[in-house]
C-alpha cells in the first residue's frame, strides 16, 4: 500500500512573494536571489491575491525587448 504524501512536506514555508505593483524586472530579480521558481501576489494587508511564475516573468521579458514595450508590472501577469 502506498504511504499518504502530505502536501505540507514539499511546500515551501517561507516563499517569495510580490505585491501586483511591483515591475517584472524586480520580481525577476527576486526569483534569482532565491533560486524559486514561483511565488505569491499579495496584497497590502498580506492577503493572497494571485500567483506569479518565473516562466510568466521570461516570457513578458522576452515580449518587451522584441517589442520594444516599456516596464511592465506583476498584475499584468498574475
């Protein structure tokens, strides 16, 4: 019979979070600093409000340098 997994076990206690007006180049700096992969969007009273993976921050990257765009934020791609 195959042992309970628990959630808990793998989940990270203390992740890296942003808040939904920070630029994507800060939460980009943010998921090299601490090597994670993904993230909370919190808002002002610390309450969840959305995700952010570092696969979202790439890609937006990407998009803004071949289309010239300007800073994006974090809401536009939580």
């Amino acid at each position: 019979m195959m042992e309970s997994l628990k959630i808990e076990e793998y989940m990270n206690h203390y992740p890296v979070t942003f808040t939904s007006e920070m630029a994507v180049e800060e939460a980009s700096l943010r998921f090299l600093k601490t090597k994670q992969i993904g993230g909370p969007v919190i808002d002002d009273n610390g309450k969840l409000i959305g995700f952010l993976s570092e696969s979202d921050v790439l890609a937006k990257m990407l998009d803004a340098i071949y289309y010239k765009e300007g800073v994006a934020k974090v809401n536009t791609l939580m």
